[in-house]
C-alpha cells in the first residue's frame, strides 16, 4: 500500500492515443543520507532463475546523495546471501583502493 501511495502522488498525465509521454516514477526512495563527510556504499543483487546465474552491482554517493562511481559484477551460480557477500565485497575493495 505504501508504494501505491507513492505511485499516486507523483500523478499520470492523461493518456493520448498517438502521444504519450513517458515519465520517472522512483517507488520506496528512502536512501538515508551518511553522517559527516561519510561515502555510502548501497549493493543490490539480481538471479535468473531460468539460467541459475546471478549479478551484483553497487553504487557509491556522497552526503548529498550524488552517484560518485558504480559497478556491475556477474557473478554466475549462486544464492542470493552469496551474491549479496559478493557485492558487498567488491564494494568495499573499491572502497580500499580508492
């Protein structure tokens, strides 16, 4: 119901039948800002069932919330606990070398 009520806010203009005008709805933003001059590290996993394979992939953003870099990892098979490990480990090397 929450994400309903998020859908429902931002509106929909009226649908035209030669015309339509594609919009960004975000649904449950609630990244949460660092403390300080912190960086946060926000990782995400995805599997497809079909091909056993799965991927990770991660964004860093400052305290205003502006992306600074990104990665995509494939990863293969694997659960998702793993590949959530394995994008967070990525993560955090990116982190180290920088």
């Amino acid at each position: 119901l929450r994400m309903v009520g998020e859908i429902d806010r931002y509106g929909h203009p009226p649908s035209k039948a030669r015309h339509r005008q594609l919009e960004t709805i975000y649904i449950g933003w609630n990244w949460k800002h660092p403390q300080g001059e912190w960086i946060k590290l926000n990782c995400d996993v995805a599997y497809k069932e079909s091909m056993d394979v799965a991927g990770c992939g991660g964004l860093f953003r400052d305290l205003n919330g502006r992306w600074l870099k990104g990665y995509p990892q494939k990863i293969g098979a694997c659960d998702t606990l793993q590949a959530k490990m394995w994008g967070m480990y990525t993560g955090m090397q990116m982190a180290r070398i920088q």
